[in-house]
C-alpha cells in the first residue's frame, strides 16, 4: 500500500491542529485541566483517523467509515477521564463535553468539510467565553464552597445556622465540628451561586462575625 502525503492532507492535519490548538488555548488562559495541547492533539488524532480510515477505504475497498467510527468510544473514554466527583460535587462536565466536540472536529476537518469545521470551532469559543460571563454575570454557575465559623457558643450557634440554610434552601453538606484552643469550629461545604455565596456569607456573619468562606478544593489541597 502506497498512499501519498498529498497538500490536501498535509492541509487537513495543519488546519485540525490549529483549531483545536485555538480552543485549547481559551482552556489553558481559565486554567482548566484539558489545555493547548492537549486539546491541539485530540483534533489532530482525529482528522489523521478520518484521513487513514478514508485512504484505507479506498485503497482495499469496504466499509470507509470503519476506522474513524471507533474515535467515539475512544473519545469518550478520554471525556470519562476528564470528569471527576469531588467532595460530592461533579467537575469537569464542560472540560468532557468539549473534547468530545473536538474531536467532532477533527473529523470533520479530516473529511475535508473545512468550513463546518472552522464554523464549530467558532460555536465553542463563543459557548465558552459568552456563556461563561453570563453564568457568572447572573450567577447561574454554582460552586462548592466551604463555610467555616468560628465560635465559643457551639449551642447557640448550630441552631441558627441550620436555620438561616433552611430558609435559604441550600443543603449543607460534609458539616463537622472541631476544636481549636478554646473555640469551636464549624465548617460545612454548600454548592451556592456567586450571589447565593454572598447572601449565605452576610446571615451567617450576622449570626457569628467569625466567618469565612474559600472554594471547597482550597482547603482540602
């Protein structure tokens, strides 16, 4: 089997690089886990399958599509690596969902559909920079965050606590309590909204001044 490097391929390959390499660079500036090259080398792996697969095709003949198909499950089991449950919160939908439209991608630009291509890569870049303002603009994005008060009044304070969460019906979760020197500490996680954190964090300080709140995965790094 022979198969030229033609400037077509050599073109597809370029182009899937660079347009997963632009969405991965929007991921590597918000700090998230799938960044530039990871996200670069997705697009690429997958026009380079969707070229093999139709070089292959036509070369013994059969079913084309038969190589590029077997890029979903694999795409999905890198997507599946990507999301994690922590502290009973599940992370890294957002980071998933895009390698899988990466991917789509790719196979996209491999099948010589530049356009759709260069289309999609700009559908995702406006879902991740526009979307995310308004998620955060209107708090529409919730976030684990951990609450921590500090008292000397334990009886006092834990009933007043678990009712300013009940009227704001927000679930407090992993609560515990400890000591430390001759206070108590009483530290809970709540999944809350920019403006739902803000809230919860004025009643709680009206309750006991000695309040704080930091994202969940601060403390526990």
């Amino acid at each position: 089997m022979h198969v030229d490097l033609s400037f077509a391929i050599i073109f597809r390959l370029v182009l899937a690089a660079v347009l997963g390499g632009i969405i991965g660079l929007e991921r590597q500036l918000h700090q998230k886990p799938a960044g530039l090259r990871t996200n670069m080398f997705i697009c690429l792996g997958s026009a380079l399958f969707t070229v093999l697969s139709i070089e292959l095709g036509r070369e013994f003949g059969g079913d084309h599509a038969r190589v590029a198909a077997q890029l979903i499950p694999g795409i999905g089991f890198i997507g599946a690596g990507a999301i994690l449950r922590e502290r009973g919160s599940v992370v890294g939908l957002t980071t998933a969902a895009t390698i899988f439209v990466v991917a789509s991608i790719g196979m996209a630009v491999g099948t010589g559909m530049y356009l759709t291509g260069i289309f999609a890569t700009l559908m995702v870049l406006l879902s991740l920079s526009i979307l995310g303002w308004a998620e955060d603009r209107f708090s529409l994005k919730t976030h684990l965050m951990t609450f921590r008060l500090t008292t000397s009044q334990l009886e006092d304070l834990m009933p007043r606590a678990h009712g300013v969460m009940k009227q704001m019906e927000i679930p407090m979760q992993h609560s515990q309590v400890f000591r430390v020197g001759p206070d108590f500490v009483v530290e809970f996680d709540a999944e809350v909204s920019a403006m739902q954190q803000h809230e919860l964090l004025h009643r709680l300080s009206a309750i006991e001044p000695r309040c704080e709140c930091v994202p969940a995965t601060a403390l526990k790094e």
